[in-house]
C-alpha cells in the first residue's frame, strides 16, 4: 500500500507520499492549522488508495471536490453557471462530504426550486431549473469517475417539462428597417457588426472574438476557430462563406487590432456593453424583441441553405469536423454570397 506523511514548509503544511512503485511526490495542503491537515491528510490517503486499488473516496471533503471539478473550467458562463448551480444546491443541502448527498436530497432540491424564487425575487423557470438539474448532473458524474462516489443522487431525477418556445426572429421589412436605422445612428464599423450577424448567423461571443487572421478576402471565405481564451460553442471550427457586402465592408475597415470589432485596448468587445449596444437600436427600430441572439434565428429563418448545411454554419455540437466540410460544400458557401433581405 502506498505510504504518507505530513510536514511543513515554512508555516504551511504539505502533504507527502510515496506510491507502491517507490515514486515519492507532494502537494500543499494549503493550510497552517495542524488539525485541518491532519483531515485533509486523511482525505488525501483515501483518494491515493483509490488510485491504487479503484475503490471509492466516499470521505472526500465536498469543498475539495467542488474546487478540483471547478478548477477544469476557464472563466467565463460556463464556470459561472456550475458556480450558481452548486451554490444554490449547497444552501439547500448543507453537504459536508461528496459522499454526504442522496437521491431524496437531488429530488428534493429540484423540487424546491419549483416553489423558491431567485435573487430577483422571480420564481425560477423550467428552463433555469433544468440547467441548475444538468449542471449538478454534471458535477456529481465526474465525482463518480474520479471515484470519489460510486452513484450520483441526480441519475435518477427528471427534469421538469418546459413549453419550448418558437425561436424568435424579425420579418425582412424589419431586417430593412434596421439597418436604416444603424445607417442613421452607428458608424460604419457597427453597422458592419450589425451586416456581419444579419449575413452569417454567428454568435455574439463569436462576433467579439473574430480575428482577422480568420478571414480570407480572396477566397471569400472565414472560419471561426478556438484561441487560447477561448473556444467555439461546440469547440469546432467552422467556414462560413463571406457575403460580398461583408467582402466589401471588411477591405475598408481599418486594422487597429487583431480582432476585427475590437473593444477598448484592442481586446475584445465586451458581450455585455454590445448585448445592451443592440437592444438600444432595436428599440429605435421599433422591435420589440432583445438579444443578438435574435440575429442569429433571424438568419436561419430567411437564410437559403438546405437544412444540413444551415446546421453546419450554424455550429450545432452535434456536427463533426469531418461531417461539416463533407456537407458544407463550395456551392453551398457560394449560396451564402447571395443571400438578400430586400
């Protein structure tokens, strides 16, 4: 069996072992309280013989687990959301351990929050109660293949049925007066923003996040692809053929950045401030609707594109790399280019 020891750095306990090949390695324990290291000490023994042998760290200390499962995730909405959904539940629940939750606590936790209200002081909807649901869902299988459990308490609980709303968009005289209005009030650079959503379908993160090194004018041709700080939704790459208005507007653009619709600093637009910047013309134009994500349904409603096509350019996750470029042939990229609200 692996062996252990505690010792301290300066003030700082630290935690050593040597494992069953003979190979020693440590790890801070973060903490100057002896009796803490002694507890986290013991939480750390266990999670090595479960490496060792695969049994199950039901010990685990759920602070531990909460920060090893969040440490996976960038900033950003997706840390953001497992933070509220983990929040929400540890208020309900109180969990010590990871071990400490059952099915009637999961149950019991989605039921509550059918009757609670936000910090709003709004009822949660059926829609926020699910991903709350899939989020937890989330947290509690990876503690089951880490092996810190050996079942979730959510596997078994439903979801709550939602009324799916149709998607939102606007008729094409509304497209038409939208953009007189942006022609009227915005520069030229936002209301290429504005054409860059109404030609492509692209998200708002997408938008912000465009580089010019995506973009080919000769091939009339860009591609949305990851960077470092970030990733498309689906973490695919996609090509999304150029509409020659954008062709147009992107040659007498000016290059002050590597991203094509910088905000301050040359970094990135702020999603927020943009979010805020669009519903503020929509309200000029006299649409009643908020959200770039409007745009966006705006586009796969009157775009011309067969059906698996749009799906591609639109970057659903289900569509593989290699799936895409087979279906999104050069005719269909060709197709975007003609593409017209008038």
């Amino acid at each position: 069996m692996p062996s252990s020891w505690l010792y301290k750095r300066g003030r700082i306990w630290w935690y050593g072992w040597r494992d069953d090949g003979r190979k020693q390695d440590a790890k801070s324990l973060k903490t100057q309280d002896a009796v803490r290291a002694e507890i986290l000490r013991d939480e750390e023994d266990k999670k090595l013989n479960a490496k060792e042998t695969g049994l199950s760290n039901k010990n685990a200390l759920w602070d531990t687990v909460r920060t090893d499962f969040l440490s996976g995730y960038k900033e950003g909405k997706t840390k953001e959301g497992h933070l509220r959904s983990l929040a929400l539940f540890e208020e309900y629940t109180s969990p010590s351990k990871i071990s400490s939750p059952t099915y009637q606590d999961a149950k019991g936790f989605r039921d509550h929050l059918q009757t609670a209200k936000s910090v709003r002081g709004k009822p949660y909807s059926p829609t926020s109660i699910n991903i709350h649901i899939r989020n937890l869902t989330t947290f509690f299988n990876e503690a089951v293949r880490a092996k810190y459990i050996t079942e979730s308490p959510f596997a078994e609980v439903k979801q709550v049925p939602e009324v799916k709303r149709t998607p939102r968009y606007i008729q094409k005289e509304q497209v038409l007066g939208l953009i007189a209005e942006a022609d009227t009030s915005w520069p030229p650079d936002k209301v290429l923003m504005l054409k860059t959503f109404l030609y492509t379908g692209i998200r708002l993160s997408e938008l912000v996040n465009l580089r010019w090194s995506s973009i080919d004018l000769k091939a009339e041709i860009f591609f949305l692809h990851g960077s470092e700080n970030w990733a498309p939704k689906d973490r695919e790459e996609h090509a999304i053929g150029l509409h020659l208005e954008l062709k147009a507007g992107f040659k007498k653009l000016p290059k002050i950045s590597e991203y094509v619709f910088p905000g301050t600093n040359g970094k990135p637009r702020d999603k927020d401030a943009t979010r805020s910047l669009f519903n503020r013309l929509y309200k000029r134009a006299g649409i009643k609707e908020t959200g770039c994500h409007l745009i966006r349904h705006t586009f796969a409603t009157h775009s011309l594109l067969p059906i698996r096509a749009l799906q591609k350019v639109l970057g659903h996750a289900d569509v593989k790399t290699t799936e895409r470029y087979r279906h999104v042939t050069k005719e269909h990229l060709e197709e975007m280019k003609k593409m017209t609200y008038r």
